[in-house]
C-alpha cells in the first residue's frame, strides 16, 4: 500500500517504512517541531472564568470499589 507523507506529499510504502506515515526521518522531526511549537491544536470548548483552571483543585471522582 502507498500512502503520501503529510508532511511533504512524498509516496512511501506503508510496511516497508518504520517512519510512517511520514516518508522519513526528517518529516517526522518537522511534525514533531510542529507539535512542541505549538502549532497544532486540538478543538475544545471556551472554558468559563468561575470554572478552575487547576485539575488539583477539582474534587477526586468518587469510587465505588473502596472498602
């Protein structure tokens, strides 16, 4: 199967790759620079100002499995 690197269109074949889906080394190096930087992100919803910004602020979820 051939599939074309997101990163710069180049074809590759899928099994014989160990850098898939990208078609080498320095693809991947750059969609990891991508991701440090901060250029991908994922959608989310707008967090309200009275919501808490700190997960260790929130309350543990209650357990049904404990004594």
């Amino acid at each position: 199967m051939t599939v074309f690197c997101p990163i710069c269109g180049t074809p590759s074949v899928w099994a014989e790759n160990r850098f898939r889906p990208f078609c080498s080394e320095r693809c991947q190096m750059v969609d990891l620079g991508r991701w440090v930087q901060g250029d991908y992100r994922a959608p989310a919803e707008p967090v309200g100002e009275d919501a808490p910004t700190d997960p260790a602020s929130q309350p543990a979820p209650e357990r049904d499995d404990e004594p």
